[in-house]
C-alpha cells in the first residue's frame, strides 16, 4: 500500500461502522475517521442498488463543504434485498429470528455501495453479493439471536458470525461487500484516483 500511504492523498473514513474500519485497516492503508449522523430513509420508489446509492449519496452530504485538496473521503451503506423488498436492521430479537426464518433455504443479494469525495468530483461503486443459506433450523436461528443480539447488522447477521460458519452455504460476489466494504475494488479505486488527480 505504499503507492497510496507515500502519496500526497489523505484517506478518510466517512463511516462509524467497527466492521468497515477494521477492514481498512487490514489493508495497511493509512487513514482517520470522522463521521456524521444522517437520516438513512429513502424514497418508497427505489429499488436495490438504488437505495444503498441514495444512502451513499446523503452520507457524503456533510463532507462537501470540508473537503479539502488531496483528500479522499469514503462512505458507504449496506443492505440485504429479499424478495424485491429491503431488509435492514431489525427492530428486536424477535424481528431478527423472523428476519433469519425469512432467509432460511434461500438465496438474498447484499449491497455495499461506497462513494469517493475530492474536491474534483463524487464517485459510487457498488458491488452486489448473492448469498445462499442452508435450511436454518429454529434452535439455530434462537442460538445465534439470543448470544450474539445481531440487531445492529443489515439483515440481522454478519457473515463473520457463528451463523454465517454453520448456516452460509454459497456466495456469488465479493465476501468483504458483505462485511461492509469491497475492499478489492475500493483499493484499486483509490490507486485510480490518486494516478488520475494527483
């Protein structure tokens, strides 16, 4: 990662998520966090990538008027699409295991997008991921809601899980898009920007 922690770009991580920031850091790239809260709702009339990009596009809001020469500020959003319908994060426990019934024997997409802020412009890569679960049995689904509380994750799991180990069949796509950042692509998206505006 040196051609991008030698540069003259500073990275910044638009994002509270301990997931993203651990993944980031995984990579060796040097880089802050600062972060804003914003409303994460949506027109009823988006569908999928449309509202992981919508999201993106409203996360980066606050960052325009900041933006400072030589800096790259990411940020991004996640969710599941089940049956032409978003799935968040659940409410409760009992939202969760209803979440998780609903996805037993069945395959669902999760979509990260990520928005890359300069002061020459805004960028948004998404990435979609099919993920196939096994027959999820309910001492399995209680098992993993009442000990690991998954009420802070879209779709009311984390692939990293115990239930992502025992109940995750097959994926088609990128396994970091579903932890929460594409990191392949956001890597090599950076390197693009910093050859092409640097």
């Amino acid at each position: 990662m040196d051609l991008i922690n030698n540069s003259k770009y500073k990275i910044i991580l638009g994002s509270s998520s301990s997931r993203r920031k651990e993944l980031l850091e995984l990579t060796g790239i040097n880089f802050t966090v600062q972060t804003y809260t914003i409303n994460e709702d949506f027109p009823d009339n988006l569908k999928a990538s449309e509202i992981a990009e919508y999201i993106v596009s409203n996360k980066n809001e606050p960052f325009k008027s900041l933006i400072k020469k030589n800096e790259i500020i990411l940020t991004a959003d996640t969710l599941v699409w089940y049956k032409n319908k978003c799935w968040g994060k659940p409410k409760d426990k009992n939202e969760a295991k209803q979440m998780l019934k609903l996805f037993s024997g069945n395959s669902h997409d999760v979509i990260t997008s990520v928005g890359f802020l300069t002061t020459k412009g805004f960028k948004i890569l998404t990435e979609s991921t099919e993920v196939t679960y096994k027959e999820l049995n309910k001492d399995e689904i209680d098992y993993y809601v009442d000990t690991m509380n998954p009420t802070d994750k879209a779709g009311s799991y984390g692939i990293q899980d115990w239930i992502g180990m025992i109940g995750i069949e097959k994926i088609i796509g990128s396994y970091t898009s579903v932890l929460g950042l594409p990191v392949p692509q956001v890597i090599n998206e950076i390197i693009s920007i910093i050859k092409n505006e640097g």
